[in-house]
C-alpha cells in the first residue's frame, strides 16, 4: 500500500503535504495527555504501601523500560497528525470555505493516498502495542480512532462535538497510563478523574476553535455551538466557559475527593498560570469572535489546553509537570509560528 504511494506520488513532495497536514503544533494535545497516563503508572511503579482510598499502590506494576516509554510516547505524539488525515478527509466540504489552502483541498495531497498511509502507520501502531507493549492499550487506541470519526459527525449537534472529541483525547490518557505495564487495578477514582479533566479541557480547547471555522460549518450544515447560538452570543460564552475547568477541579477536589493525592507548590504554581491561560483565551476571543485575530489566538488556547495538561503531571511528579508545562508553552508557540496560513 505505501509503495503504491510512493510510486504514483514523487516520494518527498507526498511526504512534505502530508506533515503539514499534520499540523503538529497540535501534537502535544495528544501528547502531554498521554503522558499523564505513562507519568502516573511510573508513580504508582514506584509507589510503597496504600495512598490514599484510591488504590494509588503498587499490585504488579514495573518501571517502564526507557525503550518502552520512548515508543508510547512517539505513538502518542504521532497520533494527533495521523488522525488528522482521518479528520480532513471527512471534513472536506467545510474546509473548502473555512481552509481551501489546506493540501488535501488545494490538490497538493492526494486524499485517498494519504487515508493509506494513515491506515499503514495505524495498522503499525495496533501490532507495535499488541507485540511490544501491553495488548489491553489496543482498546483505547481503537476506540480513539472511531471516536475520531465519530467525531465529525457530532461536531453537527451541537455540545456533542466537543464532547465526543474530549472522550477521544482521554483516551490518549488511558493508552499511556495501559501501555505502560502490567496492572491488576484497572481504573480508580484518580484516574477516572484526571481523564474527566483531560476530556474537559480539550472540550473547551476545541470550542475555541470553532469561531475560525463559523463560516464553513454553518455553510456546510455542522450545528456547533457557535453556529447554534450566534458569534454575539458566544462572545460571552467563551468568557464564561474560560472558568469551567478551575469550578470542576476545585469543587471535585475539595467536594468530592476526586483526587486522593495532596497538592503540592509545583502544582498550585502552575494551575494559577493554566487558569490565567484558560481566562486570557475566553478574553480574546469575547475581543476577536471573528477576523485573523480568531486565528491567531488558537496558540493561547492550545497552550491553556497543553499546558493544563502539564499541570495534572505535576500534581503527581512536580518536576516533570514543571519542564513539560515550559516545554510545551514554547513549542506550541514555535510550531504554530510555522502555520501562519490562516486557510491552510
């Protein structure tokens, strides 16, 4: 099938669209999100006697071996961009308005080559995890591929887009943490809880992204929010959304214990600088619900979403949080500084 490919289409040219299809500043969405998942089996890994009424001990669980780890995370960080093939070659129409410069609507990326080839390194990526790592990941790295499909379709009704795309993220949470080792305690309140925060963040991350696209999905009949209730309405919507994540932690943590792991100054430190990212971007885009402004603001939404992301890490490993929160804010900047085509 990928010889096929490379045989019709000039090898570099096919390859050069389809990374930029890619689009990897959205890469460490997936990312991080799944490195909650391998940071905190490598905190349970190592972990002596009970913590806690979460079942935050160790059973049967190692260390992740480096070359391990290293894989799972490159599927993780490759899974944004190659379910993005997926995700344009099921919204074309829309893009035709809201993106025509984007390879596979402008013709630079032929659409069913590149499906191949996402389907090639998909295929790849379920026998490396049924072989290599731990078979049981095959179910959310399945169910993240549908739900990406699903995805599409729901982005039409409304809260069910956003919804259904903070499920498919969550479960790059869940991949990481099941890829990682062997387990007999399968899922606990903690974990139940940073993969709801997980789904929650990047449901609001993606409610952001919808002013760009207003135009097209309203033309091509997509009833997201926006397209719902007017840019008027949802200037102040996006003002009061901004607060979502920081009501439900506190009052899951506080009220219902969803947590069973004590804050420390890392954390605190950091989730003041996640919820003045979180306000910020309701801020622009209550200022920008419309023009290159709504384009331009995404970098402060993906690093709110990114960098929240971060901050879970560090509610478990505060030095790892903090160097994936700085990491991830300045390369979020710099990929996203590569795509300055608002229609691509």
């Amino acid at each position: 099938m990928v010889a096929e490919i490379i045989k019709r289409v000039p090898m570099l040219t096919f390859l050069k669209a389809y990374i930029k299809s890619m689009r990897l500043y959205y890469s460490f969405v997936t990312g991080i999100a799944g490195w909650i998942g391998v940071s905190f089996y490598q905190y349970v890994a190592h972990s002596t006697g009970p913590r806690g009424t979460s079942n935050i001990a160790r059973t049967i669980e190692v260390p992740t071996p480096p070359e391990k780890m290293l894989v799972i995370l490159l599927i993780l960080f490759l899974a944004w961009g190659i379910n993005q093939i997926i995700n344009d070659f099921l919204g074309r129409n829309e893009d035709r308005i809201n993106a025509p410069d984007r390879p596979m609507v402008s013709g630079e990326l032929n659409p069913h080559h590149a499906l191949a080839l996402s389907a090639s390194l998909l295929l790849m990526s379920f026998m490396i995890t049924w072989f290599f790592l731990q078979p049981i990941a095959i179910l959310p790295l399945v169910a993240g591929v549908m739900l990406n499909v699903v995805y599409e379709y729901a982005k039409g009704y409304g809260i069910w887009g956003n919804i259904v795309f903070g499920l498919m993220i969550s479960m790059c949470g869940l991949f990481g943490f099941y890829a990682s080792g062997p387990m007999d305690i399968w899922m606990t309140r903690s974990r139940f809880s940073a993969l709801f925060f997980i789904a929650v963040m990047n449901g609001l991350m993606t409610y952001y992204t919808y002013f760009k696209d207003f135009t097209g999905d309203m033309a091509a009949g997509k009833r997201t929010i926006i397209v719902r209730f007017g840019l008027e309405k949802n200037r102040y919507i996006s003002i009061a959304a901004s607060f979502l994540p920081s009501i439900l932690f506190i009052a899951g943590y506080f009220g219902f214990h969803s947590f069973e792991i004590r804050l420390n100054n890392t954390f605190i430190i950091l989730g003041v600088l996640t919820v003045f990212l979180q306000i910020w971007t309701g801020y622009l885009y209550y200022m920008n619900p419309r023009g290159e402004m709504t384009y331009y603001s995404l970098v402060t939404n993906f690093r709110a979403c990114t960098c929240g992301q971060a901050t879970i890490i560090a509610m478990f490993n505060p030095t790892l949080g903090m160097v994936l929160f700085l990491v991830t804010y300045v390369f979020v900047g710099f990929l996203f500084n590569l795509h300055t085509n608002i229609k691509a």
